[in-house]
C-alpha cells in the first residue's frame, strides 16, 4: 500500500478437516498477534451470522434441503457479501485470521462429486489468501479426537473424499502443518509462517485476487 505508506494486514487462512484444531489454533494465533502490537481479527467462514450464513446453518444441521449448486453459491455469496469489509480491513493494517475460506468451498463440494473448475467459478475475484495453513490430520485420527457434532458433513468416509479433494488444492501460499503434533508445537510452526507472511505483507507484497 504505497499510496499511503502504511502497511496492509495479512489474509491468513486456516483451512483442514473437521476436528483438524484449527478453531483452538486461529484464536490462539489472535492472541499472539495482538500481543505482538499488531492490529489482527479473527473471522470465519460460514459467517452464520448474516441471512445467507443462516440459510447456510440450517443446511449444516439438516433442517433444510439444498441442491448441492445451490448451496455451493450460498456459501461463496457468504464470502462475497464479506469482501468490501475484508479489503477495507485489509488495507487499514488489520491481519486477519480467517477459520475456512475458498478452498473449503471447493474442496467440500467437489468431495460431493461437482466438477473442481465450476466449483472454483464463483471464488474467482474474491481475495487471494497471502498464507493458507492447512492443519494435516489423517481422517481416522480427526475422528478418534471425537466431538464430531451432528452436522451434514461431519462423517468418517466423507471426510476423507474432502482430505483427498484439499490435495488437488495447493498452490504457491499453501504451508501444510503436521496436525498431529502436540497442540503447543503446531502453534509455534503456525506463528511463525503467520509472522513470516505478516512482515511479507508489511513489505508491500501486494494483494491479489483469487484463481484469475
Ligand atoms: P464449521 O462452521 O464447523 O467450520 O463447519 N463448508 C465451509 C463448505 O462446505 N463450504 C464452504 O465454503 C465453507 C466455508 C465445511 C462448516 C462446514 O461447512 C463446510 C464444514
């Protein structure tokens, strides 16, 4: 952000399967952050708190049925309606740490059997993560860790289409952690690619938009 000198946040993603920690792992990050002095929030993805989002909850506990386009478009509209908000954000200096993204979007559906590239078709545009984390668990540990709530998705051998489906995801900002480390080590791996990306960011790398 050379227009106005000062420096724009980091768009961290967290992205793995269902009980991979990454919701223990973004607030414990959130904490580091700010006790570093740094501007940082913490958001995630379904945001279940606009109208979309709730569509989007009662689809996860199977109190509505959607086609599964349909609810793919929900939940990339969740995303959109955050984007004005996430660059503004952004761009004033804020880091966020952001709970699931894009490559949920795609990797889920895609799990369910819908083409990879149409999947990608509506992400397009909306911003490119500088870092995504992707806390690795083997599915079989992730479910052995227990606490799998009731929701649509959270099964043994849909979970391991999904593991199988964030694979054909990597791309240049993608660092994988080994999950299965003691929680205290996947945070120090994890503070200190968020901080190599924060000082990245803070350099003027700039913000880029997603699969163009
Ligand atoms: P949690 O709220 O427990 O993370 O569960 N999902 C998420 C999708 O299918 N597409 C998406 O775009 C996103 C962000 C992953 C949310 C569930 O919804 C799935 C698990």
């Amino acid at each position: 952000n050379g227009a106005t000198g000062s420096p724009r946040g980091a768009l961290v993603v967290l992205e793995g399967l269902d009980r991979s920690g990454k919701t223990s792992q973004a607030s414990g990050l959130l904490t580091y952050l700010e006790g570093q002095g740094l501007s940082a929030e913490l958001w995630r993805f379904p945001d279940r708190n606009t109208c979309v989002g709730q569509m989007i909850s009662s689809y996860l506990s199977n109190e509505s049925e959607l086609d599964d386009r349909t609810i793919h478009l929900l939940f990339s509209a969740n995303r959109w309606e955050k984007r004005t908000l996430m660059e503004s954000k952004l761009r004033s200096g804020t880091t966020l740490i952001v709970d699931r993204y894009s490559y949920s979007g795609v990797a889920f559906s895609s799990a369910k059997g819908l083409d990879i590239e149409w999947c990608k078709g509506p992400e397009k545009g909306l911003l490119a993560p500088d870092l995504v984390a992707y806390l690795d668990v083997p599915p079989e540990k992730a479910a052995e860790r227990g606490g799998y709530g009731g929701e649509r998705y959270e099964q043994l051998e849909f979970q391991k289409k999904v593991a199988q489906h964030y694979e054909m995801l990597h791309d240049l900002t993608w660092k994988t952690v080994d999950a299965c480390l003691p929680m205290e080590e996947v945070a120090k791996q994890l503070r200190e690619i968020v901080m190599d990306c924060v000082a990245n960011c803070q350099k003027g790398k700039p913000l880029v938009e997603l699969w163009q």
